[in-house]
C-alpha cells in the first residue's frame, strides 16, 4: 500500500466564514459594476473642469484694482463737478480720506500687502460713513471689508483670477461648494445598490446559513467603507491637478461669507474639515438609506437615493413660498451639497449661502447621523421581522 503524504492541520486551507464570503462578493458586485465606473469618471471630470476651462471669480470686479481704479474715478468725478461743495464738514472729511485711501491703493501693486492695507482703509471709512447713515448698511459692505482686512493681515496675500490658478486647498474648497452634492453622492449610491443586489436573489452566497440582518449589516459595512474611498476617489484628480499648477496652498487662507444675514469669516483649512465631515456623514446616510429601501422591497434602494439627491434641484424645494421651508433644515436632503450649508471661497461674497435658513454645519451632523442610524435600524428591523414570520410559516407547515 502507497504510503499517503501527510498533511498536516496548520498548512490545511481554512473555508472562509459566510460573512467573509458575503462582504467580500458584495466587494466584488461594487468594482465590477460598469455603471459605476462610468458614473465615478464622470464625477471627476466634473470636479476637473472648472479647472481646466478657467472657471472665473470675478475678484478684480470684486476687490481688485479695477474696482479700486472706479471708485476712485467716481469720487473724484463727483468732488470735481462740485457735488460735495454743499455738503457738512463731517461729509467732505470721510470724502477726503476716501480719497488718500483709494490713491494710495491704486498705487500699490496688485496683489500685494501694501495694496490691500490701503484698500482696508478705505473700507473702515465706508463703514464709518454707513454707520452715520450717509450710506446703506449692508451684510455685503461688512463682508467685503471683512475679506480686504483678512488679506491684508496675510504676508504675501494672493488672488486667484480663475480656477486655473487657484492651489489645490483652494480649489478642493471651491468645487466642493460649487458642485451640487449629486455629482459626489451618485456614486455611494451605485456601488451601495451593488453591495446589497446578492441579498435581492436565490444565490449559494445569499442562502448561507446567517441571518438576513447579519448578512445586511455586513454588506452595509462594506459598502460604507468603500463610499469613503469613492469620495476620495472623485476628488482625487481634481486636486493632483491644482497641486500639480499651483502647488498646495494655504490652509490660513480666509473665507468670508454671509450666512443667514451675518457676516462669518473663517479658513479654507476649517471649510475643507467641514466639508469633509459633511460628505462623509451625508454618504454613509446615502448607504443607510439604501440599505433600508433594498430591504423593504428588492431593487428598489438606487432609486429611492436619486430621489433624495434630485430633491435639493428642484425650485420649489427652496422656494421662499414653499411650506418645505419650515422643516428642510430638519431634512437629510438638505446637507447634501457643502456650498448652502459650509460655503465656498468667493470674493463676490454679498450674497447669503443659505438655500434654507438655519441650515448650520453642527445641524447638519446631527440630522444626518439621526437620519442614519433610525435608516439602519429599519433595515435590520424589516429583515428580522421577515426571517422571523418566514420561520412561522415554516412551522406551521411542518406542524
């Protein structure tokens, strides 16, 4: 008899767990998904290209010289033609520094800290001036000159005319304000939809002998880890191109804004972590919601997520006029798109972010994280309460 070689337990290969086996098929359904990868280049072809066809700010109409040049030649049109000859002392004292202020600013390179101080000044006696009612006091004037004065506080402050020449903080900042939160999100949506179609059907993998909530609470995981690396993903040529131009930036790079009629100033470093965080808590609702569609009726959860995304589009979902108004800020669909709620770097800055008034960043976290977790227990839920009355009727058929 042939002696048989041994094999010993330690080198013997270990099956994989149904678990295992589930979330790494739901892996599988995600990367190979056809419609996924059209939707993801997609995506970063859209973040791409306000880059690449020179996306304008508007800042030499904004803050620039050419503003500066303007005003000046208004101010002394008026002070020439005699409209200031009657005017009290107080008026032709703020006119006179005005003046000296706006001089010294068109005299100075543009952009430069020089530049910028004078400008500041100006804007001081703007303010002066609408404080004693000479002119409106207006959230647009505060947050102009709010902007000047943070640039003039910087060592060697820089103005970007276009998207081509903004550093990669900046630009990341700025498309993620800009684009609506559909072109991020569509794609968590998709690669969920995949990770949860094994559940859907009669498969060797989907009849393991695990719980349905087990198994949907596996391919919930796996698809929430994989969204963030799709959030990356979309991003990612975006800012290896701006890094590549201009190089990385500033994170003390000042952004000022008007949210809900008060002016706030804050830093492209402090908008890119609310930003992130925004995206990340709204993407794994995207999942969650997904999740809980797919398992009250199979095959349905992609469209119930479009739906929500597509919901921020419409104009009546903002409109002044709409009863939405009194809940939205209480709304998942709501803190999908960074720019109403977090902002964007502008230098036209007179305009209010706020598409829904109240609709803060720490709100926003809280609605999302809620909005997630009850979506999650509905899921688990609905799938435990269908295993439980199949084993029911299982039973009663065998009784």
């Amino acid at each position: 008899m042939r002696n048989l070689p041994r094999i010993d337990r330690d080198d013997a290969k270990v099956p994989r767990s149904p678990m295992t086996a589930m979330v790494r098929t739901s892996l599988s359904d995600c990367l190979s998904s056809k419609a996924l990868i059209v939707v993801l280049i997609l995506a970063q072809a859209l973040f791409l290209l306000p880059g690449l066809v020179g996306y304008p700010t508007l800042s030499d109409l904004a803050i620039g010289q050419e503003q500066v040049n303007q005003t000046l030649e208004i101010l002394l049109t008026g002070m020439e033609s005699g409209v200031y000859d009657s005017a009290p002392d107080a008026l032709k004292d703020i006119n006179a520094r005005e003046l000296e202020a706006l001089t010294a600013a068109s005299n100075a390179p543009y952009p430069s800290k020089e530049f910028f101080i004078a400008y500041a000044q100006y804007y001081d006696v703007e303010i002066e001036c609408a404080k004693l009612g000479h002119t409106e006091s207006t959230p647009s004037l505060y947050a102009r000159s709010e902007l000047i004065h943070r640039l003039a506080g910087l060592e060697n402050p820089e103005v970007y005319a276009s998207a081509t020449e903004m550093p990669a903080l900046y630009y990341l900042a700025f498309v993620l304000g800009l684009m609506p939160g559909i072109i991020l999100l569509l794609p968590v949506a998709l690669l969920t939809s995949g990770s949860q179609r094994r559940l859907g059907g009669r498969t060797l993998v989907s009849m393991a002998p695990v719980s349905r909530a087990s198994e949907r609470l596996a391919c919930t995981a796996a698809a929430s880890a994989l969204s963030l690396a799709c959030l990356a993903a979309t991003l990612l040529p975006a800012a290896l191109l701006a890094a590549m131009r201009n190089g990385i930036g500033d994170f003390a790079y000042p952004v000022v804004s008007v949210t809900d009629g008060v002016v706030s100033s804050s830093t492209i470093g402090d908008v890119l972590a609310q930003d992130a965080t925004l995206m990340t808590f709204a993407s794994l609702m995207v999942v969650a919601l997904v999740a809980a569609a797919e398992s009250v009726r199979a095959h349905c959860g992609l469209g119930v997520a479009i739906a929500l995304l597509v919901c921020p589009l419409i104009p009546i979902y903002t409109s002044q006029s709409s009863r939405w108004r009194a809940v939205a800020r209480h709304l998942p669909s709501s803190y999908i798109s960074c720019g109403s709620v977090v902002g964007l770097p502008a230098y036209t800055n007179g305009l209010d972010i706020r598409a829904i008034p109240g609709t803060t960043w720490e709100l926003g976290l809280v609605t999302l994280f809620l909005f997630t977790t009850a979506l999650l227990a509905i899921a688990l839920f609905t799938d435990m309460a269908r295993e439980r009355t199949a084993t029911k009727q299982l039973a009663r058929r065998f009784s």
